[in-house]
C-alpha cells in the first residue's frame, strides 16, 4: 500500500485563522478533516463533546454493503459500499477485519431462490480480493447450526467486515492531526457568522473559555445537530435561514448479552437473521465473552443526547433472536445496552427501515463557502470525505488530488514489523505473534488487546518499558498507567467513559468498582 501523499503547504496567514472549519467529531467530521489536512488545508474541528461520542460509537460496528438494501433498489449505495469495504479492511487490519455471517433460512419469510440472487449481486457488484464469496450450507452438520433451533436445516453464509466504530473515529482524528490539523474536543461552535469574506466562529470550551477564530470555509458536519446547527449557530450574510433539509433521527438500539446466553456458539461466524416485519436483526460475536444483538428503527423525538433504548426495544430483540437460538434471550440476559441515533435525510419515507442510508454534500457559495454533510453511514465515510474535501476545493477554487484510498490509517501500517503485506487478517496474526516475540512479559490476553487496539503505535503506549512493572501501577485488570497516560496525551481521553466505552470496551469487563478505580486515578467521574 502506497505512503500517504505529503501534504500541501497551506495558504498564508493573511487568509484568517484556518482555511476550513469543521462542526462535528464524528466519523464524518474526522474522515473529512483528515482528508483536508492530507490535502494541505489548515483545518479546525472542534466537537462539543467526545470524539465518537454519539452516533459513530452506537453503530452496529460493521463495514458492510447493506444486503437488506438491495431490497429497496439502492443499488448504487450498496455497491459503493461493497467497494469500500476492502480498502478500509486494508487500511487498518488492526480494528478491522473480515467477518462471515450465516443467515438460516426460514421459509415463511423471503424464498430461497430471492436471497440466491440477492447474494448472487452482493459477490458481482463490486471487486473482491480479500473476502470470499457466498454460498449455501447444510446447518444439520456446519458448527453454526448448533446454536440454532432444529427447524432450521439450510442456510446461506456471506462476507462483510467487523470494525471498533470509536477507534475509527478516534484514528481518523489522530491522522488529521498528524497532517497538521488542530482538534479540539468538548468546544463548542456556539455560533458562526457568515460574510462574503468567510467566518467568524466563536468557541467555548467545557470550562466556559470563549475564543473567536477566522475561517475560509465551514464544514457543517453535525450529524444529528446538522440540521438545528443550521437553524440556530450558523448566521447568514442576510437574514434568511441557511437550513435546506430536514433530518429523520431514526434511534438504533443494541443489547449486549453473555456468550454463556448462547450455548453451542462455539465458532466465529456472526448470524443474520430475518424478521416477520421485513427487517432484520444481526447477532455477532463481541469482545470475545459477549454477543451483540441489535438492531432497532424508531423514530427519535427530542435531543439525540438523551437517547435510550427502550424496554419495548430490549423486547423485541430478545423476542427476535429467540426466533432463531435453542435457548431464549431474556432480558434478563442483558449486560449492557447502547443507543445511537441515525441522521437519516428525510425522504418522505413512512417506515425508517427504508429510509437511504447514502449521503448528501449540499454545497453553498452565496457568501464564505458552507459544506453541509446530511445523512451517512459509517462504510462510505472515507469516500463521502474525498467527496466533501474536493467540494470544499472547488469553492475555494484550490482543487487539490485526493490521497486516502491507498492510505494506512494511524497503526495500520504493519509492514515495519512484519514486512510485506498479505492478507489484512493474516498480516494482523503475524503482527501479534511480533508482539509476544518482542515483549515477552506481556501476558498473551494483554498483548492481544493492546496490539487490536492500537496496531504499529503499540510502542507509543508501552514506551521503553521492558517489565510490566515499568507500565506504573495496574489501576484495573490488564490496565495500567502507561495506556491511561498514552489516552490523555495523545487520544483526547478526558474521562473514564472515553476510556472505558470509547477508546475501549473494558467497560464491558470491568465491575463497577474496578470501573470507579479508572474514574478515580485520574480525579474522573464515571458515567455508564
């Protein structure tokens, strides 16, 4: 995989404080600063809370086309998608990686010969190198029929990749800074006044510090606020709105369950499974005890920060995935449960399962130039970026060549360790087997996550120790000072929710005392 282009020495200084302005520190946002600072634009993102702190860290964590979208005839989105996923596979083997899924097949819902066809599209609608193909399976004797119900005999199995949603987010922010790129996070764009000249932001920051900066260009990448951003932060030159589109916040909703709660699953193939409503459900292997069921499609009234599942949710996908395993879900299986809120461009759908998932740059130039990013999912973040930084290059009349399609994202690139690549699965196992060659005092569970978590930067995290006793104190199990002071550095880790739910999951594993521990080596106050 080609080096990243060098960056392009930006415009002077006499041109204001940054050349582009980016709201929003979601996938998005991140994936479009990084692509503008690669190009040589001098760019602020500022994000009011954490990074990947709402939508992007509440997906179902999976880079996919969106089978069930063929369904709906969104061909184009589904193989834009398809084409995406290798290059992401590729560009970070460490929190990406390819995943099969069986689908059983049940023969009161869509017929056999309507999902060959569909798979059929999903194998030919894009070029694959690293996943293989679908095909059909006898569940009576593949190890996945085990955990099912005995009805169900055939079934059918496909590619897609599994990704650590927040630390895609978080290795595109630490990208865009690498490229010279400023970030701030917990600062809010409290308001942004438009003149033929460009920006003036005001921003404040979680201790209530104000500060005003100067932009060429804003990017309007707000996620669900990106349409009430318009309506109440962004000024125009005149007194007309800047808001031209209107948001469907459509909530998804996860329950997160023991693997004991699923007996007999004892593989690595994640299952799909269809509904009587028409839609589906996926069940996926997580954190290596748990599985993830999910997802829900409800309309969202009020503010997306506020967004909680429901026990009508945590129901229905008990009830659904009971549908399928030998042994009910229960809620009281549950461990824990998250909520994301999809900004969906409202398209006059009645059913938010078909409302497009595919994106919209709306650009406008009637004064200082605005990119408004509208709806989205977290596959096609790389390309709505490349799109959104050429957009912003043709306003400021500056087109500058796209660079991140052959790039490594921060840690992917495990070629001074391994040597060439191969196979982004393969080169990740080779990558950890370095790992415990290198640092043979690791335990091999603590060099695994380490080395999932962080990739090539491992050695930034573990510095120059050479004993696990120069990692500082272990402040929780398998967690130690040296990670924890890495967060803060150099991660934007300002509380022990980033840590225990965004930067990792070890939330999940953590009890609430050892959780309170985290919280409290650093004077944080613990959330979840």
């Amino acid at each position: 995989m080609p080096a990243a282009v060098p960056p392009i020495p930006s415009a002077g200084a006499h041109r204001g404080d940054c050349d582009v302005l980016v709201v929003g520190g979601g996938i998005n946002g991140c994936g479009i600063a990084r692509d503008l600072a690669g190009r040589g634009w001098r760019v602020l993102l500022v994000e009011a809370d954490d990074l990947a702190s709402h939508t992007s860290s509440s997906s179902t964590k999976l880079i996919h086309g969106g089978l069930r979208y063929l369904e709906y005839h969104e061909f184009a989105l589904v193989r834009k998608a398809l084409q995406e996923r290798e290059v992401l596979l590729k560009s970070a083997p460490h929190i990406m990686w390819p995943l099969r899924f069986v689908m059983p097949h049940d023969p009161g819902m869509r017929p056999a010969w309507l999902i060959r066809v569909g798979l059929f599209l999903y194998d030919h609608l894009a070029r694959r190198e690293v996943l293989p193909g679908s095909e059909g399976v006898d569940l009576r004797r593949h190890p996945a029929g085990a955990v099912l119900k005995p009805a169900f005999t055939q079934g059918f199995i496909y590619s897609d990749g599994w990704v650590d949603d927040a630390r895609l987010v978080l290795l595109n922010a630490l990208d865009a800074v690498d490229h010279g790129a400023t970030v701030l996070t917990r600062t809010r764009c409290t308001q942004a006044q438009r003149s033929p000249q460009g920006w003036t932001a005001r921003l404040r920051d979680a201790d209530g510090c104000e500060r005003e900066v100067r932009a060429r260009a804003l990017v309007n990448a707000a996620g669900p606020w990106a349409e009430s951003f318009l309506r109440t932060n962004a000024r125009p030159a005149g007194s007309e709105t800047l808001a031209t589109k209107s948001l469907r916040l459509v909530k998804g909703s996860h329950i997160v369950v023991p693997r004991s709660a699923t007996p007999g699953w004892d593989h690595d193939h994640a299952y799909i499974f269809q509904n009587p409503d028409k839609r589906i459900i996926f069940a996926i292997p997580y954190e290596g005890d748990f599985t993830l069921i999910g997802t829900t499609d409800q309309e969202l009234q009020g503010d997306p920060r506020n967004a909680r599942i429901g026990e009508d949710e945590i129901a229905y996908l008990c009830a659904q995935a009971s549908r399928y395993f030998r042994q009910p879900i229960t809620p009281a299986d549950v461990a824990w449960t998250y909520a994301g809120v999809r900004p969906l461009l409202d398209d006059a759908s009645g059913n938010p399962s078909a409302v497009t998932r595919d994106y919209l740059l709306e650009t406008n130039t009637e004064a200082a130039p605005l990119l408004s990013v509208w709806g989205g999912k977290i596959t096609t973040f790389r390309k709505l970026a490349e799109d959104a930084a050429a957009d912003v290059g043709r306003m400021l009349g500056e087109a500058r060549k796209p660079w991140t399609e052959g790039a490594y994202l921060p840690g992917g690139d495990l070629r001074p360790w391994i040597g060439e690549p191969r196979r982004p699965d393969i080169d990740f196992e080779r990558f950890v087997s370095v790992v415990c060659q290198r640092y043979p005092w690791l335990t091999a569970g603590l060099a695994q996550r380490l080395a999932r978590a962080y990739g090539s930067r491992l050695d930034r995290v573990l510095g120059g120790a050479r004993h696990l006793s120069e990692l500082g104190a272990e402040v929780a199990p398998g967690l130690y000072e040296a990670e924890l002071r890495y967060l803060q550095r150099e991660e934007w880790a300002r509380s022990a929710d980033d840590v225990l739910w965004r930067r990792s999951k070890l939330g999940l594993h953590f009890s609430n005392e050892e959780r309170e521990r985290v919280a409290r080596w650093a004077g944080w106050t613990e959330k979840k």
